[in-house]
C-alpha cells in the first residue's frame, strides 16, 4: 500500500491509499476501484476490503476526503456534489479507467451523487449502509437533527480511554478495524485525543447531508448499482431503510439491494471480506461490465 496526494482544486490536495493489484495479476488487472469513507472517518477504515480487493486482482484506491483524515481541511466545500466533484477529480487526475466507487454512510450518498453527476466516469458504484440517507425524512427539522446527530464531546479524552470504548462497543472488529478508526484522531504528545475533522466542520458536513435528498437522483440513475445495508436490529431504523431500498429499485432499474443481519453501520469495518466480496460477485455474473 502506498500513501500519495492528489490536488483536486487549485490549494486543495487528498490523501489518497493506493494498492496495486496482486503481482499474479499485474499483466491483466481488472477495474479499478476507488473507496470512500464516511463523516468523520477516514480511508484507513477500507483497509481490510482493499486488502482482499486487491488480492483478487483489482488496483484500489481509498481516499481521505476534504476535511479528514490526513487531507487538506478548507473552511467551505463540504456540500455532497462539491464533495461528489473532489472524487471525479480523483479519477481525472489519476487517470483511472471507469472505476467502481464505493462509498460508505456520507460516502454513500456522495457516491450516488458522482454517478448521476459524472456517470461516464464510473462502471459501477456500492452505496454501504449510505447512499440513501434522506435526513428530512428522521427529523421534523435541521435544528432537531443537529441536535441529534453532532459528534459527541471526545476532544480532550485519553486515547487509550477512547480505543477502550471502541473495543467494548465493537468486540467483533479486528485490531486493525480498531487502530483504523482512531486514525479518526490525533494523539497529543499528553496521550489525549483531538478528531481530525473539528466540530464545526462536522456540523457543516451534516448540514450538507441533511439537504441532500437522494430520492431525488434515483431516477436520473443510470448506473449499476448495489445498496449494502446493514439491518442493524434496531426495528424502526432498518423498516425505514427497507422502504428507502425499495423506492430505490422501483426509481431506479440498474439498482440491487444486498443486506447484511446483525450488522454494523461500518459493515466494511466489521465485515471487510464480506463487503469486498460482494463487489467482486459484481464482477462476477456481468454487473460491472
């Protein structure tokens, strides 16, 4: 895996992960695939799906959107189609030939974006328990679901604190899916922990989601596309995800749905060789042509 930087935009540059496909592969390499994190994560949290992607003969990239992880952090931008165009470029600039894209929760919905904005530059895109988050229809109002939703108060806390707390509430996660998502903080030289993308650009990122409305995009769709949802058990949440995937399939012909029970949110998290593999059965039986 290699670590790189992509200019995007004139004084915006991404952090991008790059793996090459497996050398039994180098001479005939399949599509490309490009992976992308959601709020206030970063791209080291695809590592487990890149490794078994990559293995199984496709090139991989997985980016650090604008804002996280180790990319540049500027004030404005963070809206779903600007964000949707840092990924377009993405693949301009890195001259990728028709990627699949995979987005996870915010990525999803970016992913979804990218595909009716930009559909000749992708085959293909995954939406992982995202791509169909229509935030309006959770909460009367954004003042409600700010409120809701900010990013708890984690500045400050003792990392060794924090990783505790991800391990108790994730015991299924490999270590690596663990020291991934504290890739979501720096450690200060005192052992504490400040997120890599601060408040208030988490809460401009929200209020982007929250405009979004993917309902909208469905029937512009004209790309092959997988809906990963993870039915979490909580009834009320997954019964609001099945009616969105099956307004999806009616909009849109090109989409198919997969579920993932007792899932996660971050099923490529929990998951990796099960979410990867439904990418390369995509592959597989002529989805992604």
């Amino acid at each position: 895996m290699d670590q790189e930087r992509v200019e995007v935009a004139p004084g915006l540059a991404l952090a991008i992960r790059r793996w090459p496909a497996a050398p039994a592969f180098a001479a005939s390499a399949s599509a490309p695939i490009v992976l992308v994190h959601g709020l206030s994560s970063n791209a080291r949290t695809w590592d487990g799906v890149a490794a078994v992607l990559s293995a199984s003969g496709h090139p991989v990239i997985a980016v650090d959107q604008r804002g996280h992880g180790l990319s540049d952090r500027p004030e404005t931008g963070y809206d779903v189609p600007t964000v949707a165009a840092d990924l377009d470029a993405v693949i301009d600039r890195l001259g990728l030939d028709r990627p699949v894209v995979a987005g996870q929760s915010w990525g999803g919905n970016i992913v979804l974006q990218l595909a009716v904005d930009h559909p000749s530059a992708v085959r293909g895109i995954v939406c992982v328990d995202g791509g169909l988050i229509e935030l309006v229809e959770s909460f009367p109002d954004w003042e409600a679901c700010a409120e809701a939703l900010a990013p708890p108060p984690l500045d400050g806390m003792p990392a060794v604190e924090l990783e505790a707390r991800i391990r108790s509430a994730h015991p299924d996660w490999s270590d690596a899916g663990v020291s991934a998502t504290m890739g979501n903080f720096e450690v200060r030289p005192d052992g504490t922990v400040s997120p890599r993308l601060t408040r208030e650009r988490h809460m401009t990122v929200l209020r982007g989601l929250w405009d979004h409305r993917p309902s909208a995009l469905l029937e512009r769709l004209r790309t092959p596309t997988i809906f990963v949802l993870a039915d979490t058990d909580d009834t009320d949440w997954t019964a609001t995800k099945r009616q969105a995937a099956d307004r999806a399939t009616a909009a849109a012909p090109t989409a198919r749905v997969r579920w993932f029970a007792h899932a996660d949110h971050d099923i490529h998290v929990q998951r990796p060789g099960e979410v990867a593999g439904v990418m390369i059965d995509a592959f597989a039986d002529g989805f992604f042509r």
